[in-house]
C-alpha cells in the first residue's frame, strides 16, 4: 500500500478532497496529513513566503518525511515555490506541489493560458511555473493572471455559492481567449459542476 503525507497551510475539506482523488488514481493508499493552521493566514499577510516562512515550511515538510511516506504532496500552491526547492535539495524524498502536474501539463499544451485563483500569493507562482516549465521546453505561451475578488474571504466565511460565483465570472471575464484554465488552488475543485 501507497503512502502520502500531505503538507497544509491551513484547515478546511483539502485533506478529503486530495485523499479522494488519489485514492481513484492509485487505489488503496494510506494517509498522513501535517498542518500548520494559520500559516496561508501569514503569508496572505506577508504577501507572500518571507525567510522565517519558509523555516517553518521546512519544518512542516521534515516532519513529513519522518512518516516515511512514498511520496510527499504540499497542496497549498502559494508554496509551490518552497516545495520544489525543499524537493531539489532533498533528492532522497519524493516531494510534489500539487501544482506541478497543471502547470506542466499548460506548458506543454497550452498556447495562452489563465491562471486563475482566489488568491494573489497563488497566482504568480503558479503562473511563474508554467511560464518556466514552457521555457524549459522551448515553447512560447501567454500566460494571464486572474484573482477572483472576494472569494477566499467567501471560502473563509463558509460561503462556497459566494465564491463559486466570484469564480465563475472572473473566469468568464478575464480568462476569455485562453485556450487552457487552471483553477491554480485545490480548494477551487469544489467549484467545479459534476
């Protein structure tokens, strides 16, 4: 049987909503969830992941490897960048931002592509990823940053119709044109029509 442990910058539904989907991807797995509750709180204040930030990142992402897990997954994409760096000098560990797949998958496909969150700390890493990733791979792509106003303070409050809403017209507004969308926080697939 597969483990995980998931890294988390704050509390909400994120721990079933990543089990679930793993779970229909790689069947039985067993989980481990490791949470610093106000930590989204201080970077949303920061604007962004300051040094002492990132220590405490760093001890969220060690105590996850003392689990012994197969793989790591940090699910909070306004660390993405902490993630990865923490991944690069840690080789022996398999460490995901739960952005990499998207913003790889954008990279390689896409032509102008939206990020779209509800949050500003989410947005310019996850569009400085796909811009990257392109690089990498010698394509061209346009990418476009959008934040939903007021969502996450909706998403906070326990108003999803709210945020869903705030969404939704962002998406219909700014992200006209491009040819892939990324709903750039796991949170926002409670958004999503099934």
């Amino acid at each position: 049987m597969k483990k995980i442990t998931c890294v988390h910058t704050g509390m909400g539904g994120l721990p079933g909503v990543i089990e679930k989907t793993f779970t229909e991807v790689l069947g039985e797995v067993k989980f481990h969830h490791i949470l610093d509750s106000g930590l989204i709180g201080d970077v949303v204040a920061a604007d962004g992941v300051t040094p002492q930030l990132e220590k405490r990142l760093y001890a969220l992402f060690d105590a996850a490897a003392t689990t012994e897990p197969d793989m790591i997954v940090s699910t909070c994409s306004s660390i993405g960048d902490v993630a990865r760096k923490y991944a690069a000098e840690h080789p022996e560990l398999s460490v995901l931002s739960i952005d990499y797949p998207m913003a790889e998958y954008a990279a390689e496909k896409g032509h102008r592509v939206a990020v779209l969150a509800t949050l500003a700390t989410t947005v310019d890493p996850s569009a400085d990823l796909v811009a990257d990733l392109a690089r990498k791979a010698g394509r061209e792509v346009e990418v476009v940053k959008a934040v939903a106003p007021g969502a996450f303070e909706a998403v906070i409050n326990g108003d999803m119709a709210k945020a869903a809403e705030s969404v939704q017209k962002t998406a219909e507004e700014a992200c006209r044109g491009a040819d892939i969308v990324l709903l750039a926080q796991a949170s926002m697939s409670a958004f999503r029509k099934e």
